[in-house]
C-alpha cells in the first residue's frame, strides 16, 4: 500500500503506520467503556469474525508472511522494490461452545514492507463457509499466488477456490486506476449469491457461488480531501470494506478513505440493485466493517484516529446506525478494532488487535451489546 494513496493494501498498509508511529503518540489512551471477555487470543492481524449458525466463533487471521520471497516495483517516493515474504501462516480459527479453539485451514499469508496479509472475512450461505482472502497487484515478479485475491469455500474436503477477484480486476479494472485487487468484505445476499468488496479495485462485485462468475454491481470513486496541501492528495480512493443487507434488498457498504484519513471522512453508502450509490451515514471514521445485528440495525466497526503523529492508541470503537443516518457509539476505546459478528442474543464478537503487533490480537466479547445504552449518539 502506498501510504499516501493507501490502494494496494487495506490493513497491511495501517499495520505498518501503527507499529512504526505509534511511538509518537502521545495522547494517553482514553478509557474503555466496556470490559470485554477473550474469546480468543495470540492472533497475528485479525480481520474477521463470524458467528455460524451452530454458534460458533469462526476467525480469519492474517498472518505473519513466510520463508519465501518475491519483489514488487518501487512505490511513490521510493526507488527500491520492495521485498515480499510468504507462507502458508494465515489461518483459519474455530471456537466452539465450550471454548476450544482450532485452526481448521492455513491459507496464504504475504508480509511486504507494510505488513500481512491474509484472510480476510468469512460468511455462511447454504450451510457452506466462504473466507475471501488475500492481496494482489499489478508488477509482482512471480505469478499470482494461491490464495491471494480470491474467494474460498471452506468444507469437509477442504478449502476450494470459488472466484478470482485479482483476474477480474487484470482483465477490467473497473476503476481505472492501477491494477490491484485485496479481496475483502463479504456477505451472503438475500439473493443467494455472495457479495464481495475489493478493497485494493475500489468495487463492489457479485458471485455466484455454483460457478464463480464475478459481476460488477458498482465502482466507488474517489473522494475529495479537504485542504489537500504539500504532500496531501486532492482526492483518496474510497476502500470499500464492510457489506450489510437490511430488509429493503440494498447493500449497504463502508467506505474508509485512503490517506490523510482524516476523522469524519468515512461513511456508508447505500447502493440499490441498479448500482446506484447514496450517501446513508456520514461522520465516521476508519470504517473497517459493517454488519446487521439481530436487532435489525447496523454496526460499524471504526478502527481508530489517525493524526500527524500516527495512531492515538486505543481509539477504535464501535457504532449503531438507525435509519436517518443516526450514530450511537457503544464502545469505545478499542485496539484497532477491525471486524464485528453477532448471535441471535445480541451478543457482539469483535475483533480487536487487526492492526497491531504479530500476537496481540484477540476476539473479545460483549454480552447483549444491541441493548446497551449508547455513551455517545449524534445526527
């Protein structure tokens, strides 16, 4: 990812600025208002949760690269390529009822100079579990890897590759910009296919899972910065990353422009079946995912502030969003929070740690969060 364009990776780019600035901050970390309980930890940069129907805890974890290398071309401002190491380290998590967990599939993990990346979500559609994965892009050395860019199902069998979002994205760069493609949100549709942000293409796309055909619903341009000056772009890509559906056959996507990252820039867009984009909420920040709970409104996941000196730490939090654009903050004070799930009794799974050191991460739980009290709500 270029850290100023911020459109070859989504959190592998933010990892790298977190770890590097975070030494910097000198804010002291604001309190957290809920205590959560460790599903799960020692993860390596988890992106996603999700909580399949027979209750259990499922995580998709990035990973930490491997012992192989290939190299990229220099990004902006650099005359070096960059180096890239992968492996199979990116995992799969299960946790049951009772709180084992298992690694039930490794998947391809790639650590360039801003970080890894691996799995990225996961959802259920026919009783059949989907992980989209992987970044890809345009000059690489070697051909694609396995499991990078694409979208799998993960079965008795094993894991299968289902659709190439990195193909699809070679053969028609929707957006016209530099050829790259980081297979991200995802979501099982009320109309039975799945439904795939790329975050690196800046697009949404449609898969039918029997035969893998990719279609294109929509492109995000990009979006203007406010007093863009000396090293700050006029316009940042618009990184799509979360899908949610409510009842009325929209998806609706969370879009986490690239640098500056300026707090409030973020927001979810409705797109109606004909591809048509609406502003629906407004005034967010980082925006890594978005999700129904059971009780019909939607939750934002923000990963945290960003200022001139990097990260504040332990600024990420998480929001409900009620028709009109209307913003409840119900947790707040969150390590780099990336993903949220729910069960049926409104308790929330988060992710926390995404864009943290190798090991930090964790899947903390809140018990019935779609009923608690916002701490902040505004219009």
């Amino acid at each position: 990812m270029s850290l100023r364009r911020h459109q070859t990776s989504l959190m592998g780019g933010i990892t790298a600025l977190t770890l590097t600035l975070l030494a910097g901050c000198t804010p002291a970390p604001p309190p957290i208002n809920h205590q959560g309980s460790v599903v799960a930890q020692g993860l390596n940069g988890p992106q996603g949760v999700y909580v399949g129907s027979d209750g259990a805890v499922w995580i998709a974890d990035s990973g930490t690269g491997g012992p192989n290398s290939f190299t990229t071309p220099a990004g902006p401002g650099s005359t070096d390529p960059t180096v890239n190491m992968y492996g199979n380290t990116a995992r799969i998590i299960r946790v049951n009822a009772q709180g084992a967990a298992t690694t039930v599939a490794t998947l391809t993990s790639v650590a360039g100079a801003e970080g890894p990346e691996g799995a990225s979500r996961l959802a259920e559609l026919g009783g059949k579990l989907y992980i989209s994965t992987g970044h890809w892009g345009d000059g690489a050395s070697i051909a694609q890897l396995p499991q990078t860019s694409v979208l799998l199902r993960l079965d008795d069998s094993g894991v299968t590759q289902i659709a190439n979002a990195w193909t699809f994205e070679a053969a028609q760069n929707p957006d016209g910009q530099e050829k790259d493609s980081h297979a991200y949100g995802l979501a099982a549709g009320p109309d039975g296919q799945l439904w795939m942000t790329d975050a690196g293409a800046n697009d949404l796309l449609r898969v039918n899972p029997a035969t893998g055909e990719i279609t294109l619903v929509t492109v995000f341009d990009n979006l203007p910065n406010d007093n863009p000056g000396p090293g700050i772009p006029p316009t940042s890509q618009a990184v799509p990353t979360g899908i949610a559906f409510l009842n009325d056959g929209a998806a609706y996507v969370s879009l986490l422009p690239g640098f500056p990252f300026t707090p409030g820039s973020s927001k979810v867009v409705r797109v109606a079946s004909d591809g048509t984009q609406t502003d629906w909420a407004t005034g967010l920040t980082m925006t890594t995912d978005l999700t129904t709970g059971p009780d019909g409104n939607l939750y934002a996941v923000q990963l945290g502030l960003f200022g001139g000196q990097g990260f504040t730490p332990n600024t990420g939090s998480v929001v409900r969003l009620k028709a009109g654009g209307v913003k409840e903050t119900l947790l707040t004070g969150l390590d780099t929070p990336t993903s949220v799930a729910f069960n049926q009794k409104g308790d929330a799974f988060i992710s926390v740690g995404g864009a943290a050191a190798p090991g930090t991460g964790k899947v903390l739980r809140w018990d019935g969060l779609t009923s608690k009290s916002p701490v902040a709500a505004s219009d």
